[in-house]
C-alpha cells in the first residue's frame, strides 16, 4: 500500500514536471513575446509584453520611444527621412518608471544608437509610478525565463490567438487589416485605424467630456513636477548613444483647456526646468507645441492625439532639424504658443463661455 | 507570504517539509516544532517584517494571561477581562480605529485625522484563536501547555493568516502525537491531491472570475444582464477564492500530518440561511456560536432574547468582516434572514428542497453585492443593474470581461466566454462533489492522479497573475 503511494506521489512530480517541460518547449518554439527572437507578421502583438523583447532581440539602431503620441509613427517614412533602422515602442499612458526600465533595457542590448523619447507633460504630472511591463519579461535570469514560457499571459492569451491566427492564414482567411496591423513590428499599437480625425469629432469629444485632458489635480503641481522631471532625467545614460527628446504637437485646445484648468504657466515652467536640465549634456530638445498646425483641429482625433501625417510631418522636422528648443529661444516659443492658444480661444470662444 | 506564489510552492514548502521530517531524526520533537515556528514566522513576516513584532506581541501577552487565569483561580476573571481588552483594543487599534473616527467625524462635524493604519496580516484570525483559547482556560476546559506548543498552535502556517480558526484541543493533541511526526505517504498524498484542488480553485477559477468583479463594480447604467453576471461572478469568485485558500491549509495540514477543520461544505446548495451558515466558514460560525451566541444566552432566554441573541451574532459577523458600514448591513441582513427563519421554524420545511435552496442562493446572491462593493452607492449601482428590466442587452459583457492580459477580444467572444464560464461554474458549485468529500473518499488512484496533477500544472500556470486572497483583508 505505501509502495504503491509513494509511486502515486513520485507520478504526480514525474507528471507535472513532464507537463512543465513540455509546455516550456512549445512556448519557446513560438516565444510570442519575441524574448529569444522576433519574428514579423506572425503573432498578435501587445506593446507591454513584446516590448523588452524587441528590444533585446530585434534589429535596429534607432529606438523610438514614448507614449500614445509615439504610435502612430510610420516606420517607413523614418527609415527613408533618417538613414536609419528603427524600433518604434508606444506604450499609451507609459510613465517615468517603465520609460527607465525600457531604456535601461535597451543600454544593456547595446542595439540602439540613437533614442527618441517623446516627452508626455502627464508623465511628470502622475503620482503613479508602478510598471506594468511584467517583471519576468525585464530580467534575464533561468527563473525569469520559466516564468514567462509557463506564464498565465503566454498561455490563456496569446499562444491561443497565435494558434487562432495561423489556423485561420492556413485556412486562407483574409483578416481586416486591422488584424494584420496588430501582427506588425513596424505598426505596433498604432491606432491610426481605430479612430476618425477632425474638427467636429474633436469639438463633439471636448463638450462631451470624451478623451478630453484629464483632470490635473493642480495642488503643488510645479514641485511635484519638477521633482518627476529628475527622476525622468536619472533613467538616461547620455554617454550610451545619441539622444533626443522631444514634445508632442497638443492641440491649442488642450492649452485653453490648461488655461483653463489653471495649468498652463506651470506646464511652461516645467518645460522650461527640463529644457535646462538636460541641456547640460549632449542632446538635441524638439518642442513641437507651437507649430502652427497646432491651431488646426483637423489633425487631432481629441485635444492631444494627432493623425499619422502629423507624425510623418514630426519626421521630416527631425531630418531637418528644425524646431529645436534651446535655453535661448524657449521665450520665444512660449510667446508663439501663448499667441497660438489666445488666437484660438478667440475663435472658439464659445466654447470657453 | 501567500500559498499560491512560485516562492511558496517552489522554494518554501519543499524546504519546510525535507527540514521537518529531516528533524525527525531527533527523539525529542523540540527541534521540529521550533523550526515549524521559525519557518510559519518567516512565512508571516515575508511582506512585511513589522507584522511581526505585533504576532510575537500578542502571543507572549496571550500566553502570560492564560497562565495567570490558570493559576491565580481568585483573580482569573480578572485576568480573562484583561486578557478580552488586550484583544480587542489591538484588533480595534489596526481593524477599526480609523472606522470609528471617520464616523466620530461625520456625526460631530470634527475633523480628527485618521491614520491609514495598515492591516496586519490574518490579525483577526489569529486574534480571534487566541481569545478563545483564553476562554477555555478559564473554563477549565484546557491546561497551558510549553510555550512551545502554543506558539505553534498560533503560528502553523497553513492555518495562520486566513484560517481555518482552530481550537487549541483539536490541535495541541496533533502536535503531541508522536506518530505525526514522521513521515506519512497516505497523508501526503493526500495534502498533495488537496493543495492541487484549492490552488486550482484560486489561480485559476477565482482570479479570473476576479477581473470580471473588478470592471463590474467600477461600471455604472449597468443592464440586466450585466448585473446579474457582475453578482454571480462575485458570488463564485469569493467560494472559490476562500474554499481554495482553506483546500489548500487542509492540504498542507495533512502534508505535516495535521488534520485542520474544514471550513465549506458546498455552502451553496444550502436550503436556507442557517444551513448556508452551517456549510460556509463553518469554523468562523462554531467561534462565533461558542463565543458569542451562546454567552448572549443562547436559545435558552425566550424567543424574543433567541432571535436578539442571533441577530447581535450576525451583527458581530458582520464587524469582523471588515470595517465599514457595508459590512455591517450585509451581517444584519443575513442575521435578519437567520431570525426570520427561527421564526418560521419548520413550516419552511413545507416549501420544496429546490425552491428553498434556489431562494437561499438568491438571497445571498445580492447580499455578496453589498459585501463586495466599496461603497453602497457601487452596491446601488449593481443592484440597480439586476433590477433593470429596461435593458437585456448583453453587449455591457464585453466591458465586464474588460482587455485581459492586453488583448481586447471581440464581443462575441467575450459573451460567450464570460457566460460560459458562469454557467459552468454554477454547475459546478450544485451539482459536483465538494473538495472535503472528494479528501474523505481520497484514494491514491490514476484517475485523481490525473486530476491532481492537471490541476496543479494548469494552477501554476496562473500563477504570473498578480493576486491576493480575498480573506487575507479580514
């Protein structure tokens, strides 16, 4: 009798362990999130948990980096303007910490040479600064490594949906190209596809009170960002490689709406410390906020998120170099977009009534 | 520490149990007693060392208390009062300080600030163990044993921080026998086959019912449909949840040669509220019964005295559930249903098994709203949703279901999905043997080595999901 439950318990290793191993190897045979290699246009992709992947293990020079601002940019038109090979990551609402994670990541792969971050004004608003990427996908070590090939996401989530989109390209099912979008390196989470873009559409969100700027609890909102801002800084090594920084073209709505909200001197204030902050090392500052296409609410879908053009437009500005902020002209393009958002708060006043 | 984590399952156990049996060794059971404290201390302080401080507080204090009741006969009510209010002032410190100021505030218009204390771990578990082993000294009912021997019956760490709430006899007999010290394959298989069934439970049944609780109770116009299946996701999530949590204590029990009470008998085929209550926590319920009820007087003062004596039960149920009003009316109503019922007395019986058991499921049904809900205006917005007639639209499912794990499947999917896994679960929670029946009848066959095993292995899979158990907040 105990012969035969010591063989029951001795079963019960032998078999989990048969199960472990077994999953372990058909999960590094797809490796979905991209930790031992990539692989294009073959598995649905999730910015958060294919990130470290591609960063460690795909081909590129260049590494953008940044928030829902970032997504949208075309590969293409940065390959052809940059003479470069880029990696684009867009996590939306992406914060200081996994910036610094990311980042760091990346130093350790030795990959990139040049890094674009964009500069989100609500990364240094936040008080949340909790990662979401999951640790095991961040660290390199044998447990790490069992953990993701055995982990909850790879196997009730993705595996099934890559199983799902091969049987279905087997079956000689045309998907939308929404679904072949989200299969692609070059475009992931772009979400160009998924949104309409214009006046009305932005105007109907704003007094609707849909995708508009969120609520900025503006209680010590400088201190709080200035301190953020350090913190942001210290996630950089400025000797691994080139690096730019740059703001996103917001809309002049979202400044009447900072105006509004009582925000906008400290947002200006806070750029202001950035700017100087990092112009002690050797990078490049691009602050397109007060473009004029700024003023058009034609290229926004709400009062921050712009159409791919104007990320295309973004591009040929880096190629070309222009909108460049220094210590020197940062007066100036303040005054430029105070002037902007006056002009346009004229224009829409009665939305502001 | 928590039982479902890769550290507890892959380091700490197995290390705990080869330490334990390698200690055997010894004729003197000393040495593996001090290491099963060493290692339950480590279990409880793994988060947060200061919670320490406080268990080691309270037990020394417990046991200094107890032996003066048992020695000082003139004094020992004396010292069991004092033995109460140290209890009951820690737990009201750490659980309801801030409760009863928010409420000082609100009904004097002052404004005392709060402290934002944080709960320490399984403080009302193993408070509770320890009040009443005071009691029972005091009645004579047990000795004080070595210090030893009480620490272990406060700190064994499958037991410690969500129960089952073990009595000092039912234990302390366990951990004298000589027998249980050595190694047992019968038991062992057995904890083994138990631990898989509550983790499984946990790691995979309960924490993804728990995503759908989670976008539920955030949600607001919520429709028929929704509001039913955000009710019964919770329903289930908190059985499979805490059934898991005590699987998994009993299992690991009985790898240490323990035998830990069970605490769920399939509470939801229950045909009324006194019988819910008799198959749910049912150790919580025989504390409370001893320690409560009966002290109130029990059934022995009247009707009227029963049914108040019944109700304050509930009430103090309610309370030690957590620290807030929601709490409180959700132990009000169940002691409301559990008078009326005592009022009805066996004309209820009169009403079909299947209707009674379907109206028991529906009444605590809304009542887990209230207990799971922030507030009651969520708990409204909920209740509202099952009521809402106006809207049978299923379309709200996708937004309960919400994007997991990144991906946000298409609605059609994820109605099926979240339907599918309802119904089945329901089923399963009427229809299927529950884990102590499955234990009882446990024998080491290929058929439950298949359903251990697969268990397991699907469970540690689940196991990257970041959770918490729900009891460990009570």
């Amino acid at each position: 009798m105990n012969k035969k439950i010591k063989k029951w318990i001795v079963s019960f290793v032998g078999i989990v362990l048969s199960i472990m191993l077994i999953l372990s190897t058909i999960a590094y045979s797809i490796d979905p999130f991209f930790q031992f290699r990539t692989k294009d246009d073959s598995y649905m992709l999730s910015g958060w948990f294919v990130s470290s992947g591609l960063i460690k293990n795909y081909d590129y020079d260049m590494l953008i980096l940044g928030s829902s601002m970032t997504q949208n940019f075309d590969m293409d038109v940065i390959r052809e303007e940059l003479k470069v090979n880029p990696l684009h990551i867009g996590l939306g609402g992406i914060n200081s910490r996994e910036i610094g994670e990311l980042i760091g990541l990346a130093y350790e792969t030795g990959n990139a040479e040049k890094f674009f971050v964009g500069v989100d004004m609500s990364i240094f608003t936040t008080d949340t600064n909790e990662s979401r990427i999951p640790s095991y996908l961040l660290k390199d070590d044998m447990l790490s490594k069992f953990r993701y090939l055995l982990s909850y996401e790879v196997w009730f989530r993705y595996i099934p949906v890559d199983i799902a989109f091969m049987m279905l390209d087997g079956l000689g099912v045309e998907l939308p190209i929404k679904f072949e979008y989200s299969k692609s390196i070059d475009k992931l989470e772009d979400w160009s596809l998924d949104y309409s873009f214009g006046e009305e559409i932005v105007l109907a969100n704003y007094i609707g009170g849909k995708y508009a700027v969120s609520n900025v609890n503006t209680d010590d909102l400088y201190s709080r960002m200035v301190k953020n801002i350090d913190n942001f800084i210290a996630n950089f090594d400025f000797e691994k490689g080139e690096h730019v920084f740059f703001f996103p073209p917001y809309s002049s709505l979202y400044w009447c709406n900072a105006q509004e909200q009582g925000y906008f001197d400290m947002y200006m204030q806070a750029k202001e410390y950035f700017v100087n902050n990092v112009s002690e090392y050797d990078v490049k500052v691009y602050d397109f906020q007060y473009a004029e296409l700024t003023t058009n609410l034609d290229n926004y879908r709400d009062t921050s998120h712009y159409s791919s053009e104007v990320n295309d437009w973004m591009v040929k500005c880096f190629a070309s170099q222009e909108y460049i902020v220094t210590k020197e002209n940062l007066d100036m393009n303040k005054e430029i977009l105070t002037t902007n958002t006056n002009a346009f708060r004229k224009k829409y006043a009665k939305l502001f009534e | 520490m928590v039982f479902s984590s890769y550290i507890f399952i892959l380091l700490f156990l197995p290390l705990v149990i080869v330490g334990y049996y390698f200690l055997s060794i010894f004729k003197n059971s000393i040495y593996q007693k001090i290491f099963l404290i060493a290692a339950s201390l480590f279990f409880y302080g793994y988060y947060n060392v200061k919670y320490l401080l406080l268990i080691v507080i309270s037990i020394i204090v417990n046991y200094i208390v107890a032996i003066w009741i048992q020695e000082k006969k003139l004094h020992a009510k004396i010292f069991l009062v004092l033995g109460i209010l140290f209890n009951v002032g820690l737990i009201g410190y750490f659980k309801y300080y801030d409760f009863f100021i928010e409420n000082v505030n609100v009904i004097f218009g002052t404004d005392f600030l709060l402290k934002n204390l944080l709960l320490p771990l399984g403080i009302s578990f193993f408070t509770f163990q320890q009040l009443s082993f005071l009691v029972s000294i005091y009645k004579k009912e047990e000795k004080v044993e070595n210090l030893c021997d009480y620490v272990l019956f406060v700190t064994f760490f499958p037991q410690l921080v969500a129960g089952p709430i073990v009595l000092y006899s039912e234990m302390i007999t366990q951990f004298k026998d000589e027998k249980r010290r050595v190694f047992n394959a019968e038991n062992f298989a057995a904890g083994i086959y138990m631990f898989s069934i509550g983790l499984f439970k946990k790691a995979v049944l309960a924490d993804t019912l728990a995503e759908f609780v989670s976008n539920g109770f955030g949600m607001v116009d919520i429709g028929f449909v929704a509001g039913w299946i955000i009710a019964l996701s919770y329903t289930l999530q908190i059985y499979f949840d805490f059934s898991g949590y005590s699987d998994m204590a009993i299992g690991l029990g009985r790898m240490f040669n323990i035998n830990i009470p069970f605490n769920f008998l399939s509470p939801y085929k229950a045909e009324s509220i006194t019988d819910f209550w008799k198959r749910w926590h049912i150790t919580l319920g025989r504390a409370l019964s001893t320690y409560i009820y009966i002290p109130l007087g029990g059934n022995r003062k009247g009707i009227i005295r029963t049914c108040i004596n019944l109700f304050m039960t509930f009430f103090v149920s309610g309370l030690w559930h957590g620290a807030a009003w929601t709490f409180v009316l959700w132990g009000m109503l169940h002691g409301t249903f559990r008078v009326l019922e005592y009022l009805m007395g066996k004309r209820l019986e009169k009403i079909p098994h299947s209707v009674r058991v379907t109206m028991t499921f529906f009444i605590v049904n809304a009542l887990w709203v209230l207990f799971r809900a922030e507030n009651f205006t969520q708990a409204i917005e909920v209740y509202k949703g099952m009521l809402n007639l106006g809207n049978l639209g299923i379309n709200q499912l996708d937004m309960v279901v919400g994007v997991s794990g990144g991906i946000n499947f298409p609605l059609v999917i994820d109605i099926v999905y979240i339907m599918a896994m309802v119904i089945l679960l329901l089923i399963v929670v009427f229809r299927f043997r529950n884990s102590v029946t499955r234990l009882q009848e446990f024998v080491a066959s290929k058929r439950e080595l298949l359903v251990a095993s697969l268990a397991f292995a699907v469970a540690m899979l689940c196991l990257s999901r970041e959770s918490i158990f729900i009891y460990f907040n009570f």
